[in-house]
C-alpha cells in the first residue's frame, strides 16, 4: 500500500517568508509525528499527533512554528517568517496506534533551504 | 540532551566484515528500535526490541538490549556495499508518547 508521503521535497525560500510542510500519513494510521534533522544530526521531535487529542507541541522550537492536522488525516507545519537556522530536512512519520509499542513509518521528508 | 547516544559516530569497514554499532540512553524505556536512512532522506525501521527481551535477530541484523546497562548494540553480520547507511536508535521511554533519536552512527562499506 502507499507510505507515508510529503510535499514539496525540496524548497527553498527567502529569509522572512513562510514555508507549509505537507504530509499525508499513511491511511488509518492514528498518530502522526514531525521531526527535524539538520545536517549530519539525529533526529529533533517537534510535534506530535494522536487521534483527537490536543497535540504535543513540546518540541516546536519557536512560536513562528505552528502545526494542524486536519480530520485525523493529512498535516501541515507552518514556520513563519523563516530563519537561516530553520534550514533543515523535515521528517513526517505516522504508526497506526500510540503507546510506545509500534514502529514509526517514515516519509522522505522535505529538504528546506532558507537563503 | 539526547536520549540515545551512538557510538562510534562514524564507521568504515571492508565488504564482507561484521559491524558494531552502540547505543547508549539515560532512562527506563518501553522498548529500543533501530532505523537506517539512506542520503539524508526518510528512515526506514530495522528492528525493535523490548525492554524485557534481549536479543533478537532479523535476517543479519543481530540487536542486543542490557537494560542494566542501558545500552544496545546492533550488529550487521557479511557486510555489503549497499549497507552504507546511517543507523540510529532510538528509545521510547516509559510514559512518554514519542520516540527519542540519537545522533546516528555513519556506516561506510568499502567493496
């Protein structure tokens, strides 16, 4: 079956515009996750997503950074007047339950420039 | 800080050798899991392993878990070429409702 898709998967945009990161998880899949990875670097959670629950934003890094996801499906992330720092791949991930107990599938993310 | 710590951060062998990956983390977890991303791009889940299980194997991959130690290894036995990746672990802590990366380990097989 289809994976976990995004979209674009590579943009580059000026310092000070906002960019919208798209992601389609994988179908039924209830939690839905973004990360982010710099360069060489692990993974950096951001933002996470359960069902109808209120969302853990523990991890957006700034409030230029702002997250939906719309009927228990397809997400976007928003960030707000960009910053060269916010250059990055944007990693989506969706599993079909919460809990700890499930593996996380990946999507192909989005390379983001910020010039 | 990070959860999982990998080590070594970077790793370079002859096709055909075993390779040893570590990882390191600092709190009780549900379980530990292993992934691999290729060029930067989306990672793609090798194993997982629970906290209450010790070994496990998925083809030429061999995970072990010491909970005592907090640590887990990831072995890839006859490496090949198409091996060169980088792996992470990543750990699920008891209570938390995410997974916590670690830096990743960088592997290079030379043919």
């Amino acid at each position: 079956g289809a994976g976990v898709s995004q979209s674009p998967s590579n943009k580059v945009t000026e310092k000070g515009k906002d960019v919208e990161l798209r992601c389609d998880p994988i179908s039924g899949h209830t939690a839905l996750y973004w990360y982010r990875q710099s360069l060489g670097q692990g993974l950096e959670f951001l933002i996470y997503f359960q069902g109808n629950s209120a969302p853990d934003k523990s991890g957006l890094p700034s409030d230029r950074f702002s997250a939906e996801r719309t009927g228990g499906s397809v997400s976007t992330l928003t960030i707000q007047r960009t910053q060269q720092e916010d250059s990055a791949v944007y990693l989506c991930a969706s599993t079909p339950t919460s809990g700890g107990v499930d593996t996380q599938y990946f999507g192909p993310g989005t390379r983001l420039t910020v010039l | 800080s990070q959860q999982g710590e990998e080590d070594p951060q970077a790793l370079s062998i002859q096709e055909g050798e075993n390779a040893t990956m570590n990882c390191s983390y600092k709190t009780s977890i549900n379980n530990l899991q292993w992934y691999r991303q290729n060029s930067g791009r989306g990672l793609v889940h090798l194993i997982l392993i629970r906290s209450n299980e010790r070994e496990k194997h998925s083809g030429r991959l061999r995970v072990t878990l010491d909970t005592s130690k907090k640590s887990s290894s990831l072995l890839i036995t006859a490496s090949r070429a198409a091996d060169t990746a980088s792996y992470f672990c990543a750990t699920w802590p008891g209570g938390a409702q995410k997974l916590v990366f670690g830096q990743g380990t960088r592997l290079t097989i030379n043919p």
